[in-house]
C-alpha cells in the first residue's frame, strides 16, 4: 500500500486523471477559476486556502497554497497569520464541541464526594 505522505505518493492523482479525465479536467478549471481576482483578490484566496489547508490536515494544499500565496506576494508574517487563524479555529473547535462533554456529565452526574483536606 502506498504511503499516504511519502512525496511520490501524489504521483497517483494520474490515474484519476486517466480514469475520469472529464471530472478530472472540471475539477482542476474549477480551481483555477476560484482562485483568480473577483470580489476576493487571488492573495486574499490563497491565503485563505492556507488557513483551511491547515485545518482540514493536507500536506499538499498547505505545500501549494503557501506557495501561491507567495506569488501572489503574500509576505512571510501574512502567511504566519494564516496558520495560526487556522489554529484558533482547530481549538476553538474543540472549545465549542465541549459544550457537548460538559452537557454529558450533567446528564450522569455523580454526588461528588467532599474534598479531605
């Protein structure tokens, strides 16, 4: 089985292509097409690709995307936010969801035994 982060590994996105080169070639113009100038400017994207990149884990878009951004002339800092954006919102996932923890222990609560002190 193919390693999932040995750099090769990326290699085989060719068979996707030969497998379903229509879906392929729409997937790949619908990207290009994204990520030109509109209300956004294409720094303002990339740099907003970086920061999803980072939170949804991919190796390849936070590689891509950092790159594109600097050639869209995004600065070394500009790109530090971008990550650390994603990292408030990896944690502040994890902070909203543990309104779900805390919702469970008061659902099985416990008598809580007095503290010896």
């Amino acid at each position: 089985m193919a390693e999932l982060f040995a750099r090769d590994t990326i290699k085989s996105l060719r068979k996707l292509r030969q497998l379903k080169p229509d879906l392929f070639k729409g997937f790949m113009d619908f990207d290009q097409m994204v990520f030109k100038d509109g209300a956004l400017p294409a720094k303002t994207k990339e740099l907003m690709a970086v920061t999803a990149a980072h939170v949804t884990q991919c190796m390849w878009c936070i590689e891509d995307h950092t790159k594109r951004a600097k050639k869209q002339g995004a600065s070394d800092e500009e790109i530090a936010e971008a990550a650390f954006v994603a990292m408030a919102l990896r944690a502040g996932g994890a902070f909203a969801h543990s309104c779900i923890a805390m919702a469970v222990t008061e659902e099985h609560k416990t008598p809580v035994e007095p503290q010896k002190g």
